[in-house]
C-alpha cells in the first residue's frame, strides 16, 4: 500500500521537476535545467504480464537538445525484489521511448539509502548480465537547509530537505526555515508544499512539530489542522509570527536592525504589511528598505 508520505516524495518531482537538476548540481552531476517537461504515463504493464507502475514518469528536453526520462521512485525500506522492477522499469522505457531513462530514487532514511545507492548485479556472480545504478537522494546528500532566506529561494528543494531530514536533529530549524519561506509567495503554491511536507513527514516526531509550526499563520493551509485554526481565529498570534519571521530572516542575513525599526515590526498588526515587508526581508541590504514604497 502506498504511504502518504511515499505520495508526497515523488509530488515533489511533479510541481518542480527542476528540483532534480539543482540538487544534483551541489554533488558535481552537472544534468542541465529543464527547458521543458511533460508528465508520462506511469502504466508499463505489457498485454499479458503483471500489472507494473512507477511512481513518477516524467520526460525531460533540455536547451542542448537533449532528453531523458527521470523515473522517480520512493522507497520507504530495504526490498531485495525492487532492483529486478527498477530494471524492468529501465529497459522497458528506454526500448518503448528510445530515450535514455535516469532512475531516481528517493529515500528518508539513511540505511535505506545506502543500499539502494549501491550497484545491483542481474545474473550469475561469474558474469552479470546487467548492472543497475541508481541515482539515490536522501539525509545522506540532500542539503540541510536552515536559512529562512535560502529556503524562499528554492522552494522545493527546501521541501525536500525538510523532508528527507525528517529524523535528523536539525529537523526543527529546518522545517522553520522552510515555514518563513512559505509566507513569502502565493498562498496557492504555498498550500501545496505546506501539504507535501506533512504528507511526506508521515508520522516522524517532526510532524508534529511542522503542525504546530503551521498553526502561527498558514490560513491557506487545507488541512484537518488548518481548518481547526480558522474556525478559532488567531489573528493577533498571526500578526507576532509574522513579526518574528521578519527579524529572523534579517537576523539570519546580517541585517543591522534599529531599535525603532524592531518597534515597528513588532507592533506592526496589518498582516498584509507584514507580508510585504517578509517578502522583502530576503533580498533588502538594510532595514530601512523594508519601508520603502517601491519593491525592494
């Protein structure tokens, strides 16, 4: 049976395919941003053979005129029937497609990584017939994220830290960083890797954690914990957490700030102002700018 939180690793892939690309760079794989994507069927079952899916299927064009097919798969734990599927999976796309396929696997833990990182060899011992590597992210390569401001500048991958570092002790300053980070952009695209995150934390102790993380100020939130929260209203809760997030972020980034400029973000109650200037506070080099009437 398929876990949320199984869903949520591979929906990442689908809102952001270019996750991929930017995560793989900070490893010194150099796969190029995708110029364009398109969703494939997920479906390889042939006429007659068992019924075989994966997860996430996605086709990748890239500006030097390329492809590939990434083939995104979540794995939740040590299975010693996978690298047989994942081959089937590798052979059937690349003779269906003529395209060369990527098999990415995501992990949440670090011994599952581990062995899914390493080589599988189909075939007698004496001489393999086929060897499958698969490229693995998971806590042991995945970015720690905790910089409100790096959070806001790469969304997705943020989510995927967050995710992948669900039972790390950093666990709580990550899903903080990635929470500020939500209130900087639309309230439609934030609902879904706000959901993405609780779906994908499943049931770690950091869940909980991102709920209470969730109930300062994410109205947009469409959850059982949301829906709680609106129907209580905590409008002056919301106004100081947002306060707080915008001298986080300026305190993260070395931004000097004045006594009387703290007063007015402190006592500012206008939540639309306090989302502006939140939204400013990632790229602004002083606090005074945070004022201004034009975008800073």
């Amino acid at each position: 049976m398929v876990s949320s939180s199984h869903e949520a690793m591979h929906r990442i892939f689908q809102e952001d395919p270019g996750v991929f690309a930017r995560t793989f760079r900070t490893l010194d794989l150099p796969f190029p941003d995708p110029v364009a994507v398109s969703l494939m069927p997920t479906d390889l079952t042939e006429i007659k053979p068992t019924e075989r899916r994966v997860d996430t299927l996605l086709r990748i064009d890239t500006e030097s005129g390329e492809s590939h097919l990434l083939i995104v798969e979540a794995q939740g734990e040590q299975d010693p029937r996978k690298p047989t599927s994942w081959a089937y999976y590798v052979a059937h796309l690349r003779e269906k497609y003529g395209i060369p396929p990527i098999l990415l696997v995501t992990c949440q833990d670090r011994r599952t990584a581990a062995w899914a990182s390493k080589p599988f060899k189909i075939g007698p011992p004496q001489w393999p017939t086929l060897t499958l590597r698969a490229l693995v992210l998971g806590p042991h390569n995945v970015p720690v994220i905790t910089d409100p401001s790096a959070a806001a500048r790469d969304i997705p991958l943020a989510t995927l830290s967050a995710i992948t570092h669900g039972k790390d002790p950093n666990a709580p300053a990550i899903l903080k960083a990635l929470a500020v980070a939500l209130k900087t952009i639309d309230e439609e695209t934030a609902r879904i890797f706000a959901e993405l995150t609780e779906l994908g934390l499943g049931k770690a102790m950091a869940a909980e954690t991102w709920r209470q993380l969730m109930s300062v100020d994410l109205s947009f939130f469409r959850s059982e914990t949301s829906q709680r929260l609106r129907a209580e209203g905590r409008a002056e809760g919301r106004a100081e957490g947002r306060a707080e997030d915008v001298l986080l972020i300026l305190g993260t980034r070395g931004i000097e700030v004045t006594e009387a400029a703290r007063r007015r973000i402190t006592s500012c109650t206008d939540l639309d102002a306090l989302r502006t200037w939140l939204t400013r506070a990632v790229t602004v080099d002083t606090v005074d700018e945070l004022f201004t009437d034009s975008e800073a």
